[in-house]
C-alpha cells in the first residue's frame, strides 16, 4: 500500500513539474528556432564548398573552409584587427568607466542627473551613434571636432580628415564612448556593494584615499571589472556597425565581422563565410565561459 502510494506521490510530482515548466516551453521552442537551428545550418554549411558563382561545383569540403579562413591573408589581417580593435575598446571603456563610477559614487547636487546623461550614450542605436561620429564629429568640412579647431586657432587651423589619417583609433573613439556607459554601471554597481563599515574604519585609522582605494577598493571591484571587461568583448568583437558605417571596411579597419560580411555577399562564397562565421561563434563561447565563471563567482561571494 505504502509503495502505491508513493509511486502516486512521485507521479504527481512529475506532473507538477511538467505544470511549471509548461509555460515555458513556447519561449524554449522559439529560441531554438531563432538561435540554435540557424547557427547548426551555418555549421553543415561551413563544412561543404559552396559558391553562388560556382553552382556545379556544391559538395562537401571537409576542412578546407576553415583552413582557408585560417591561412588567407585578409582573414589572418581581419583577425588582427579585431583583436586590436576588442582589446583596445574594452581596456579604455574600463579605465574611463572605472574613473566615472568613483565620481558618482561621491555624493553631489544632481547626482541621480549626471548618472542618467552618462548612461545615455549606451543607449544609443549603434548605427545612429556611428553615423553621429561619422558626419557630426569626424567630417573634415563641417565636422564639430574642425570646428573646434577653427574656434581655437582661427581660420589658419589644420583642417584633418579624421577618418582617413586615423581610420582604426576613429572607430575605437566611438565605441569607447558608447562602451563607456556600460562599464561604469558594473564598476559603479560593486562599489556601491562595499561594506561602507570597513572603509569608515580604514580612514579612521589614518589611510589615505589611495591607499583605501588600492587596498580595499580595487580588490573589491576585481570580479567586477573581470565580468565588465569580459561581457564589453563578447559584443564587441562581434561589432559590424562601427566598421560598416564610418569606414566601410576600409584603411586596413576590416573585422572578422565584416570580412564574413564581404565573403558572403560580395564574394557569394557561403561555405568560407560560413566557416568564419564558426570561428567568431567558438572565440565568443571562450570569452562567455569566463564570464560565466566571473558572474557565479560573484554570487557565491555574495551569498557568504
């Protein structure tokens, strides 16, 4: 009797859990369909030799795309730049990010106003934020940063083109200053989680303001800064509007993003902009295991 109604027990929680997760499995279905089937049609698709220019020629190629990607000279040029481009992004957005959230956390009149401007660019439509750097800041004609000049040194000022004298630091420029925001919110978020005691104490002892800030601030925010600076280059190693919009891939700025660009529909090889499009999906799962282990080594610290 006891083992009847013990199976009607554990059937019954069976049920219940189905009950629970049944509303979910619509989300779950949709997100398989939208993520994971698209990305598992890009990997059989890397791995044949396909080429609209080529349509006799369709077939399986084994590895072949991936070597190519791997030995071609723009691709290896591409790789570099991206590397370049996410190292240099994500360093500057934090240094700046870290030196805006230690402003912040001060207490001022307008606080709550100055937290809101400086969230606003990271709001922007990466696009848009672009095109407004493009034409707004960079242009050499009627660009605000020629403007500036000319306001400073008067019609003898040095009019630059600045996207054509320093196409890859103009790109880093805007992101950096869409990227920004982003960072500051994390760091601003671990500061405001010190243990406000402790630092009270320190300066009661006699420290200084560098020596709680190396001491007690800066370890602190360590796991912050990790998931900031890993998260900023899970996006921006997938960065294409940048590249796309202000300099079109030119002047030696083509990223891994828009090198799969131009392999698939300029060059209409599928199975080459397939494979790298593998390449960048394997570098983001890396770069995301990290972030993960950073994100639930901080909520084991904070559930000490």
């Amino acid at each position: 009797m006891s083992t009847v109604a013990a199976r009607g027990d554990s059937a019954l929680g069976r049920a219940g859990a189905w009950a629970r997760r049944a509303p979910l499995l619509p989300a779950l279905i949709f997100m398989i369909i939208v993520t994971q089937l698209p990305f598992l049609v890009t990997l059989v698709v890397s791995f044949m030799n396909w080429n609209a220019y080529y349509p006799n020629d369709r077939g399986f190629a084994g590895l072949d795309n991936f070597q190519s990607v791997l030995t071609d000279v723009n691709a290896r040029k591409a790789i570099l730049v991206t590397v370049l481009l996410t190292v240099g992004v994500v360093l500057i957005s934090l240094i700046l990010g870290l030196i805006v959230a230690l402003l912040l956390d001060r207490k001022f009149r307008g606080r709550s106003i100055a937290r809101t401007l400086m969230i606003t660019p990271f709001l922007v439509v990466p696009v848009a934020a672009a095109l407004l750097w493009k034409h707004a800041l960079y242009n050499p004609e009627y660009g605000l940063l020629n403007g500036l000049l000319r306001g400073i040194f008067g019609d003898s000022a040095p009019q630059k083109d600045w996207i054509t004298d320093n196409p890859l630091i103009s790109i880093v420029v805007a992101l950096v200053w869409q990227w920004t925001p982003f960072m500051m919110l994390i760091l601003l978020a671990g500061l405001q989680s010190r243990p406000m005691d402790v630092v009270e104490a320190a300066r009661i002892d006699g420290a200084s303001s560098w020596q709680i800030f190396r001491n007690m601030t800066l370890p602190h925010l360590r796991p912050y800064i990790e998931l900031s600076g890993l998260l900023g280059a899970i996006y921006v190693v997938q960065n294409f509007d940048a590249v796309f919009t202000i300099t079109s891939g030119g002047l030696g700025t083509a990223n891994l993003p828009y090198f799969i660009y131009q392999t698939f529909y300029t060059a209409h090889d599928y199975g080459r902009a397939s494979a790298a499009g593998v390449v960048v999906v394997i570098g983001t799962i890396i770069i995301a295991t990290f972030a993960l282990r950073t994100v639930l080594s901080l909520f084991q610290e904070e559930s000490r």
